[in-house]
C-alpha cells in the first residue's frame, strides 16, 4: 500500500510537470506532498473529538533564465495543474534574478529507508487511539489527576519530479501520543512518545509518567533565581537540539555569517556528539529532502567539535560542495534545515544522572524559548510541567516554575553526563532522537511567585 502511495503521488507530479513544461520554462520542479492524518484529542479525561483529514498539496517550482516562482494548489485535475503552472510562470517571469542560481538538482541514488512505514500506524482507527488514550486517563484517574493532551497517526507521502531528471517518491507513517495531567493543587506533569509504529508508543508509560509528575508537583514553591546546576529531561533536551539546528547547523546560517558553527570548534564536551541521520531507525526515517535530493548522514558535532552542516542545493553550490539532502519545500528564505537529529547516548541511568547532583534542579521541559542572541545561541524561556530541586542527589520537592537566559553552546560546553536511554520525539520540524543530560550550570534569571 506505501508503494502504491508513493506510486500515485508521483504520478500526480509527472501530470503537473507535463503542464508547466508547456509554459516554456528553463526548468521546472514539481513536489507533491499527499498526508491522511488523523487525531483523537481528550480533555478532562475525556475524549472529546476525533477528526481526520486528507491533503494534497502540488509545489511547483518553474525557472525561466535565472528567475524562480512558486506556486502551490491542492487542486489535481488538469484545470487547476494547467493553472498552478500558469501561475508559477507568472510570477518567474516578474520576479528579481538570482545571480547565484545554481539550477534545479540532479539525480541522486535514493535507497528505500528500512523502518519508515508500519501497516499498524497507516491502518490505526479512532478505536484503536481511544484504547490508548484510556490508557492514559486511567493512570490519571489512579493518581487522582486529570488528564489533557491528543494521539495523532498518519500517512504522509512526498514525489518530487523535475525537468533534470530527478523521479523519485516515499512514503512513511507518525504517530505521536503527549499528554498533559493536572492535579487539584496546581500540580502538572507532561510526557510524550513518538514512533514510526504506533504500537511501539506505551501509552499506559506515558500515562503514568505525566499523572506522577502532576502529582509529585503540588504545592511547589518558589526559590531564588541564580545558576544551579540541572538534569535536563529527554523534552528539554529536544529544545536544545532544535534550537542549535535552526540557528547554526544550517549551512545559510554559516554562508551569512550568523552560525556559532566553525569547522573544527569545540562547542560542547567531549560527551556530545549529534548527527543528522535520515535514514536512522531510531528516529522518524526519511530517504529524500524535498527538491528530491538523497539524504545523506552529517555529524554535526562529535566529541563536542564542529564537523558539519547540512546544506540544500544552492547552498551547496555556493560553496562548490553537494547537496546533503536537507532542501526544504520552496520557497525557502531559511535555507537547509537538519530534520533527523540524533543525539549519541551516554552511560548512565536518569537515577544515576540525578545522584550526580549535590543541589540543583530536574526539569522536565521547556516552554516558550526564543532566541536572544543567535550567533550565542543565547536563549530564553520558561520551565514547564515537573520542575524540581535535588538535594544529596534526591529529589527533595517540586519548585515554581522558572525563567532562564541561557547559551545553549554553554550548556553543551558544561555538559558532564548523559543518560544511556533515549527518546523518540517530534521537534519543531521534524524527528529528534535524544537522551537525558546533566549540565555543570544553568541560568535562570525570573521566578514565578503564584
């Protein structure tokens, strides 16, 4: 069924490409993303809706000399193909050139990703959701919590077909179950669970997991503001990652002078390593970026040195290199972006990671961040949903919640444990494989009084 997905979206490329190459263009490139996605969401343990949707959307890129317009249309019947590329022409014909346009990409060799797909996510019904979602209102309901949150699955195929030959198309299945529990004494607690297979996402875990947190974080109390050292949970780790990716492992922001990323810097301990691994199992697989281009394995940081960022097609030719499959749909002004992180696991348990602390805090996630200085990778924002202060090495009670100004290289830099778990979870844009940290130090720089 996935390659006959992946068979009709592209297809439905070919078709759009037939159109706009009738418009005279220099090049053209077509991305069709086809997604049936649906969703149970539940509030006050109780479910409350279930809703589902198919989309279907046609990105055309058309190129006439050195000029590029994009369109896109959810129509797929040869009137509304034979108007997107009407429009798209259009718009190439008016705007300004692009001095460096390097061309649309080539082919590339585009292996099958093992993993991507599981029949139990394409195929999961309301019932199938709700069983799981009862899961967790009922570790709310045993700990005298109430919980919040939604259990989405889906589909999603892409087909990219352009004028230089590129043909190529996939499809996978995501399914994510997070949920927020709430207790009467201002108590809250927050897990979540990504997959590939929605029967590998343990939803009666997750359920226990935020209804204890909710629990465990009545009656919180305020403490002053200062730097403590933190363990950082596998939902703030994520932050960490996203963040760095969309302010510096980006080739763009390195060609514009914005990225903390030299070759060959160290950043962080020799703890930290991360890759961008599209074809990584462990994370949310993906075989292609979206101009059709092969994605190909890029360290980012090993042993807390700079080793790569991942660059899309007219990034790569600006600095005479290949593209490593991290183009993004076009338009495009934010340049490649790493969709499939991974953070390399360390040695200890979450247990052990704590004990390491002689007074600082647990924090369960982050809510919230901005940027404050990109080139630091300065940022600020709050902590949420299990914030807690460890004495001795034990948790000794739930805090207030807390603000933070920090530099996320900082927080690389003093890292001093890692845990030998991690978790599948969905970033900002897309899959993040991470585990739990222990840092030296952390700023935090407001508290929250009620």
């Amino acid at each position: 069924m996935n390659d006959e997905r992946a068979h009709d979206a592209l297809a439905l490329a070919e078709r759009a490409l037939g159109h706009a190459l009738r418009e005279g263009p220099s090049e053209a490139e077509v991305l069709v993303m086809t997604e049936d996605a649906a969703l149970t969401r539940f509030a006050n343990s109780q479910i409350h809706q279930n809703v589902a949707e198919s989309n279907v959307t046609v990105n055309l890129r058309v190129v006439i000399g050195k000029r590029v317009g994009v369109a896109s249309s959810g129509r797929t019947d040869p009137e509304g193909l034979r108007r997107l590329a009407e429009n798209a022409a259009a718009i190439a014909r008016v705007v300004e050139e692009l001095d460096d346009w390097p061309g649309l990409p080539g082919p590339t060799p585009v292996e099958p990703v093992d993993g991507a797909y599981a029949s139990a996510t394409a195929g999961a019904s309301p019932e199938v959701r709700a069983a799981a979602v009862r899961q967790v209102i009922a570790a709310a309901d045993d700990a005298g919590v109430t919980a919040f949150g939604s259990f989405s699955s889906g589909t999603e195929s892409m087909a990219v077909a352009n004028s230089v030959g590129v043909r190529v198309g996939g499809t996978r299945t995501v399914a994510q179950l997070l949920t927020v529990s709430m207790g009467p004494d201002g108590g809250s607690g927050y897990a979540e669970g990504a997959a590939v297979d929605i029967e590998a996402i343990d939803a009666a875990a997750i359920g226990r997991e935020a209804a204890g947190k909710a629990r465990a974080t009545a009656n919180a109390v305020a403490i002053d503001a200062g730097d403590y050292p933190v363990v950082l949970e596998e939902y703030a780790v994520v932050d960490l990652l996203d963040m760095l990716g969309y302010l510096g492992f980006s080739a763009l922001a390195v060609q514009e002078e914005r990225s903390f990323v030299e070759i060959g810097r160290r950043i962080g301990s020799e703890l930290v390593s991360i890759v961008d691994d599209g074809r990584d199992p462990a994370g949310l697989p993906m075989a292609f970026d979206y101009e059709g281009v092969a994605k190909q394995r890029v360290p980012l940081l090993e042993n807390g040195i700079c080793r790569g960022v991942v660059f899309d097609s007219q990034t790569a030719a600006r600095d005479g290199v290949a593209s490593t499959g991290h183009g993004l749909p076009a338009p495009n002004p934010w340049g490649p972006f790493p969709l499939n992180m991974v953070m390399a696991p360390g040695t200890e348990s979450r247990d052990d990671l704590i004990a390491g602390l002689d007074r600082g805090l647990l924090v369960t996630r982050f809510h919230y961040t901005n940027p404050v200085h990109p080139k630091l990778a300065i940022i600020t924002g709050m902590t949420r949903d299990g914030t807690f202060l460890v004495e001795g090495g034990r948790i000794v009670g739930p805090v207030r919640n807390l603000r933070f100004t920090q530099s996320y290289l900082d927080a690389l830099g003093c890292t001093v444990g890692i845990a030998r778990d991690r978790k599948t979870l969905k970033g900002f844009l897309g899959g993040v494989v991470v585990p739990a940290i222990r840092l030296e130090g952390w700023t935090f720089t407001g508290t929250t009084e009620h």
